[in-house]
C-alpha cells in the first residue's frame, strides 16, 4: 500500500496542477516510492547485481573500486576512508538516523507511546533477539566464531515489511502496526549490540569531542537555530568525532536522530491565525501596488509554513526515499558480492558460524516471536489484538528471520577473516531466503483461514 507523506503529497499535487511532468511523471513514481514492496524489490536487484558481479569474469574490478580510498579533509578532523567503508560508516550513520527518527516517532507518538500499545511488540521482539543468539552460541561456544552471536538477532525491516505488502489488504492492518512495533524494538537492540558489543578501544578525548559537540547541537535547538547547514555541520562534526572515538560511527547517527527537535516551532492554530493576518496585508499591499511588500509577506508565509513541520518528521520525510533506494542498495552492492564455488560452498555448509547463523535466524525468530508472546498473553500481560491470529503471528516470526541488511552490517564488525564473513553472509542470504518464501506462505494461508472464518 503507498503512502505519500501529506506535506510530500500536497506539495505534488501544487506541482501537478501547474506541470504535466509532474502530473504524468513525478507523481505516479513518487506513489511508487513509497509502496513498502518496491523499497525491498530494489534491494534485491542490488543483491542480485552484488553476487553476478562478485562471480563473473570482473570480479577483480568489483573488489578494486570497493578499495578506492577517498580523503576528506575539514580544519580539525581528516577522514581517509576506502568507498567500501565510506559506504558502512558514512551512508549507514544516515540508514541508522532515519531509524533512530522512527524509534524516536515511535516512542512519543506511535505504537511505543504507551505501554499497553508497546507491551506485545516489545516482547515479541526481544524474544526474537533472545533466542537466536542463544541458539547461535549453543553452536558456537568457543573459538573466533564466538564474536558473532550478534548476527541473527536483527530483522530486514525493508524485505520484511516488502514481504507483508505483497499480501496487500488480505493482511490486516493491526498485523503492519505490529510488524513495526516490532522491528523498531529489534533496531532499538541491533544499536544496542553495535554500541556495546562491537566497540573494542576508544579514545576518550574524541568522546570528550563528541560530548561537546552534542551539547552545542542541544544549544542550537534551544536557541532556535534550526537552519539546515548549522545542524549538518554539526552532525558531520558530531560522526567524524564518533568515528574516531573507536564507537562504531553508525551510532552517530542514532545520536543525532535523538537530538532532533520532535515539535515544530510553529502550531497549525498559530499559522491558521497568522496565514490570515497576512493573507489580509498581502491583498491590501496587492491593491495598492506594493509588490515588494507583498513578497515580504509571501517569505513570512513561507516561513511559518515551513516552521509548522517538526524537523523530526521533515528529516524523516526527506531522507526516507533516499535510504531505502540509495544508500540500502549501495550497502548491498558493497557487501553482498560472495564468490561462490565448490569449495566455498562445502566450507559454508560445515561451518558452525554459517549453521549459527542460519538456525538463529530461522529457528530462534520463529521461537522466540511466538513463544514469547504466547507465554506473556497465557500470563495476563498481553492479549493479540483483534483480527490477528496465531497463525498471523507465526507468519510474522517466520519473515522476522529475513535478517539481510543489519545482520550483514554486524558480520563486517564481528569478523575479520573474509573466509567467516562469507559463511555467516551465507547463511543470512539461505535464512532470508527461506524466511521469506516460508513466512509469505503462512502469511497467506493465515489470510485464507481468517476469510473463511469470516
């Protein structure tokens, strides 16, 4: 189901009206954009692209442009980074800056707002990081292996929610709303584990850096200073000073995304009362011929217009596209390329990392997304809402173990030997694969039982 924002919507149709382009081009595609399916469409042609180049006659030049080192030099900090890297680090703090947006929405305003609406989600979702690390070390318990226990505790909310879409209005719509509960508690753990787990040396006086820069952006949305290059220039500041620090420089981004502002400036009262005012002095200086005045007046409409829109929701709205069919697919061209062979394969598969990682995904999301819920429902402390059955939820854990993106991103932190990291993105890739195909096939048979039941 597309869902254009409605500032995103108004603002096309305002285009429409004035240009065919708009009205037959941009329009249509921005509706397209926003169909939860496609974002996790494109993702999988980027896959797709990753592993074809990764095994075809280029592959040297595939792996060469991934080691192309770009430097950025800005007065205090320089950052000398591979494309690879500047990929992980850089374009991942944004991925992890739209999910911090959705947390933070989330917890003020949305499913997590109260406790009865975040209970059942919550619990769910740390059944489903419980489990599959628990399995994921019963299977690896010593050795170098031991370090990515982290790998299938996350959900590809992207491919998930795609998965959920493609049933359209036979899934109902408190399903969706507790499909995202759920993957923002499970983000809310995947930051966790990246912060805590995967940092190993840091340097306190970036940390120290980063602190007084956090405070300057504190001081800036008290004082009101929202203009868009104060606060970039202060978050690039704030990820350089995490990058730093040895904290990995996707928390960065979880960082900012707490800092910003959730209230706009203005009240849609306050512009309904001011519009008018000035909508008044616009058609007198009209009348009167004083066009100067009128486009003053014109700036300060715009202007508080503007300032009705919390820069949470503005940045959410903005970025969100450019995450989901930019930097996601950049992620998965960077880091799905696995060369397949014989040899590769047979490795794969005795494997305890590639076997952790795959039952951890399949096994313990399915456990755990249902078992516990189930357990904290038969307990009195929560009840499935209406319209959702068992069945629903069990769909749900199933797709739950489509760990693709965060688990990838958390195999590059925990591994260095390239022969572990392509047995544990072997078996996210055979997880995710069955996860979804699995899941959608519950999904559908949960669909049919709840229409003949009706």
């Amino acid at each position: 189901m597309a869902h254009v924002p409605p500032r995103s919507r108004g603002t096309l149709r305002a285009q429409a009206d004035r240009s065919y382009v708009s009205r037959a081009i941009i329009l249509p595609v921005q509706k397209y954009m926003y169909t939860e399916s496609i974002g996790g469409i494109v993702l999988l042609i980027a896959t797709v692209v990753a592993l074809g180049w990764a095994n075809s006659p280029w592959r040297e030049e595939y792996h060469h442009i991934l080691e192309i080192h770009l430097h950025i030099d800005v007065t205090l900090f320089a950052v000398d980074l591979s494309i690879e890297e500047w990929i992980n680090d850089g374009l991942m703090a944004l991925f992890f800056f739209v999910i911090g947006l959705e947390i933070k929405r989330e917890v003020l305003y949305g499913q997590l707002s109260t406790l009865r609406s975040a209970a059942l989600p919550a619990i769910a979702a740390i059944g489903g990081m419980v489990v599959p690390a628990s399995i994921y070390l019963l299977l690896n318990l010593e050795g170098e292996g031991m370090r990515g226990w982290g790998i299938p505790m996350a959900t590809d909310i992207a491919f998930a929610l795609g998965v959920l879409a493609l049933l359209g209005r036979r899934i109902p719509m408190e399903l969706r709303v507790f499909m995202l509960g759920l993957a923002v508690v499970d983000d809310l753990g995947a930051i966790a584990v990246i912060a805590v787990a995967y940092t190993e040396t840091i340097d306190f006086g970036q940390l120290g850096m980063t602190a007084g820069l956090i405070a300057a952006m504190i001081l800036a949305n008290r004082l009101g200073l929202r203009q868009p290059v104060v606060t970039a220039a202060l978050a690039f500041l704030i990820w350089v000073a995490v990058l730093k620090s040895g904290v990995h420089a996707t928390v960065a981004g979880v960082l900012i995304a707490g800092l910003t502002p959730a209230r706009s400036m203005v009240s849609r009262e306050e512009f309904a009362n001011e519009s008018e005012a000035l909508l008044a002095e616009y058609r007198t200086a009209m009348a009167a011929g004083d066009h100067e005045r009128a486009d003053a007046i014109l700036g300060e409409v715009e202007e508080i217009s503007q300032a009705t829109e919390a820069p949470l929701e503005r940045l959410e709205r903005l970025i969100h596209p450019w995450s989901s069919y930019v930097i996601l697919p950049l992620f998965a061209l960077a880091n799905a390329g696995i060369e397949f062979s014989q040899g590769s394969f047979s490795q794969a598969i005795s494997s305890s990392v590639t076997i952790g990682v795959f039952a951890g995904l399949l096994l313990g999301k399915l456990v755990g997304i249902t078992l516990f819920p189930f357990v904290a429902s038969r307990l009195g402390i929560v009840e499935l809402p209406r319209g959702i059955s068992w069945l629903h939820v069990t769909g749900v854990a199933l797709v739950g173990g489509i760990g693709f993106t965060v688990a990838i991103f958390v195999t590059g932190l925990a591994f260095d030997d390239h022969v572990i990291v392509d047995n544990a993105k072997m078996g996210i890739l055979a997880a995710s694969l069955v996860a979804g195909l699995v899941g959608y096939g519950v999904l559908r048979l949960a669909a049919r039982s709840a229409s003949s039941s009706d």
